[in-house]
C-alpha cells in the first residue's frame, strides 16, 4: 500500500538526494512530497547535522521559479537548495530509479511573505483588518499568482502531481506569529472572523445579488456584543443557527465555495495539459467542527469533478489522549470524504509525533483504521522533523497495511 513522507528540501540536501532516495526505499515509501513554497515558521529538525532548529522567514520559494512576475519575482528563500535547478533536476533521477514518485507541495494562498508583496491582494475581515498571512482566492492578482506558480511547476515535467496545501481561504484560526486573544472564542466567532469582504469579495458577492454590506455590517455588530457582553459560542449548533437565520450568509458561503472550485477547475486543467496531476488539501487546518472544511471555501462535490486526488487529515487533536479523539475524528471525516471521492482519490496525511501517536501501537491502530474503511494512500509529515525511532517504524506500519484484514 502506497506510503508517501512531506519533506523540506533542505532535510534531503543535509543527507545528500542518493542517500534521502536509498532512506526513503529502506522505509518502503513510495513517494515523496518536498517543499516548494512554504510559509514563515520554525522547525525542530532532531536528525539535521547543523540546523536542529530552523528559522523559516522571508521569502518562502525553494524551488527557483522564473515566470513569476513583480513584486512575486525574486522569492527564493535563503534554505532553498544552493544548486538551483539542478537539485531538483537531481532528485528527479535519483526518484526515477527507484520508483518513488515525486510531487511538488506548495502553498499559494499563504505565506507573509505573499501578504508583505501582494498587500492588495489579502484577505480582509468584517472589519477591514488586512490578513497579511493569506491571499484571497478572490483576487484576480492571487489568482494569477496561483497559476503561474502552478503552471510552471506542471511545465518542468519534474513531478507526477501538484500538491496544494492552500488553494482556498484562509480563516482567523490559520496562525500568524505570536497570536493571542483573551476573550471567549468559540465556532461561531471563528467563522465570522474568518469570512473575507476585501473589495473583490464584495464585488463578487454584489454580482451574485448578496447583501454583502449589510452583512459585514450586522457580523461586525453581533462580534462586538458578543466581546462587550462576554458571551461566546460553544459548538456546531450556534453555526448552524446562524446560517438559517441569515440567507445572505448561507448565499456568501456558496459564493466563497464557487471562487474556490473555480480557482481549482482552472489549476487543474494547467496540470493536466501538461500529464500531472493536482491534488488539493480539504482544508489547510484539521477543521474545529466535523466536516466544516467548507469555512475554507472547499467544495467536494465540486472538486471531485477535477480533481486527481483530495488530501485530508488523519489527525487533530494533540496532546493526552489525542490518538483515542482523533481515531474517532479521522473516521467521520474520511466517511463524508468518501461521499464525494472515492477513496483510491484520498490521501490521508498523519503525523508520528508523541502528541498525536503517543506509542507504535497507536500509529499500527491508526493505520489499521484507515486502511479498513478503504483508504490506500496515507502519507506522513514530516521527514525531517520526525525522530529517527518513529521513523523506524515505518516499515512496520507498512506491514499493517498490507495485511490482510482478518490477519490484523
């Protein structure tokens, strides 16, 4: 059963591409997904021989793209691999002749780095504040960046598939540096505060015959009492009343779900011209609520209809008896997941580290789990910031995988 790991291009330039290749056919995986533009951040990379722990600002491009125009032109990060094209060029033929398909991850509607160059471009809540971290999907400019970016990515003719990480809108809770906030917070503030109403979202909205300042206005009202009076959502139920309580709402979300599955119709088709495939993550975060990847603006009803493969997540919570709530997650999110793909065209993505699997009998259950509902494709993050104990144990979560039920 196919194993794939994401991996940050300079993991595999520390150990050098014939060495990463030999790794990866040791483990028995049978892809491998690395960085080519990724967001600010810091990683703890316990088996690097220098950089244990990893700084990731500024520009965020790690491959050497050439038809992005002004002000995206000039990205390249400072980690991005010193030889350029040829590193990738590189680890196409050490992947060739190993079998081990190669994908290019990336992520176009995020980074600050994106915002800081593209400011006209980001997304801006009910109260005009700018997202600096997140590019709207609305946009023509972030779209046209979406497409290059994809574009010339497909053209290389280096990778089997486009791996978007964030092709949708990016909400309050995707992070920026340092975040806090000392009043209730519950789903439904979440949601308000995610929506986007920049001027190419109230254009949009305004032609789909939305009320779309009003509605900024009445969000903007109900989160400023709800801060002032102390009170706050706790579960689906406040979402779900809000929505039949407000038509323009419901219509604005089906608007932002359009613009996304327009977006993707359109990448998808770059790709595809060019042989390669286009997977798309369901969601950037595990949702709060069960199946509310739409808050993102995803579609799957939409996306199956392009899309080569849906990616999603096998894991949530963290922390104390994080492997116990996600099993349980992860089963009601790939059950509606399978309503609209099938599952050959889902890759699962977990994670081995001690807050999510706390021991290999937790990682053998979840594998077990997922491959038992159908599910044959799982990938794990991250190559280079996972342990070389945990990493050990994929060959045996391989094995669980390719045993039989019964024998399980």
């Amino acid at each position: 059963m196919p194993v794939g790991f994401w991996v940050f291009p300079w993991d595999i330039e520390d150990e050098g591409i014939d060495r990463f290749a030999a790794r990866l056919d040791e483990l028995g995986v049978t892809s491998a997904s690395p960085s080519v533009l990724y967001h600010s951040g810091r990683a703890l990379l316990p088996r690097a021989r220098e950089h244990k722990v990893r700084l990731l600002g500024g520009p965020g491009a790690n491959y050497p793209f050439e038809s992005l125009e002004t002000p995206l032109a000039g990205m390249e990060s400072a980690s991005a691999p010193g030889t350029g094209k040829r590193f990738w060029q590189g680890l196409a033929e050490a992947r060739s002749d190993r079998g081990i398909r190669l994908n290019a991850w990336a992520m176009p509607m995020h980074g600050s780095e994106l915002g800081r160059r593209l400011s006209v471009a980001v997304v801006r809540n009910c109260f005009g504040n700018p997202y600096s971290y997140a590019l709207c999907p609305s946009h023509p400019q972030a779209r046209r960046f979406a497409e290059s970016l994809v574009g010339e990515l497909a053209r290389s003719r280096i990778f089997h598939a486009i791996q978007l990480e964030s092709v949708g809108y990016l909400g309050y809770r995707h992070f920026h540096h340092h975040e806090a906030e000392y009043v209730g917070h519950g789903p439904l503030e979440e949601l308000f505060l995610s929506l986007c109403f920049c001027d190419a979202c109230m254009a949009g909205a305004r032609r789909e015959g939305i009320s779309v300042v009003e509605l900024r206005e009445s969000i903007s009202r109900d989160l400023e009492r709800r801060w002032r009076d102390d009170v706050w959502s706790v579960g689906v139920e406040d979402v779900r009343e809000a929505l039949a309580a407000n038509d323009d709402l419901q219509a604005f979300i089906s608007y932002r779900q359009a613009t996304v599955a327009s977006l993707v119709s359109s990448l998808a088709e770059l790709c595809h011209s060019e042989s390669t495939e286009l997977h798309c993550f369901s969601a950037i975060f595990p949702p709060t609520l069960e199946h509310s990847t739409w808050i993102e603006g995803t579609d799957f009803a939409a996306w199956s209809r392009v899309l080569d493969r849906l990616i999603v997540f096998g894991y949530t919570a963290g922390g104390p008896g994080a492997a116990k709530v996600d099993e349980g997650w992860t089963r009601s999110e790939l059950e509606y997941a399978g309503r609209y793909f099938d599952p050959s065209r889902v890759n699962v993505v977990l994670n081995l580290a001690p807050q999510y699997l706390a021991t290999l009998d937790d990682a053998r259950r979840r594998f077990r789990t997922i491959s038992e509902m159908g599910f044959n494709d799982l990938s794990i993050t991250n190559y280079g910031m996972t342990s070389e104990t945990r990493l050990d144990w994929v060959p045996e979560l391989g094995r669980v995988l390719d045993a039989p039920a019964s024998s399980t």
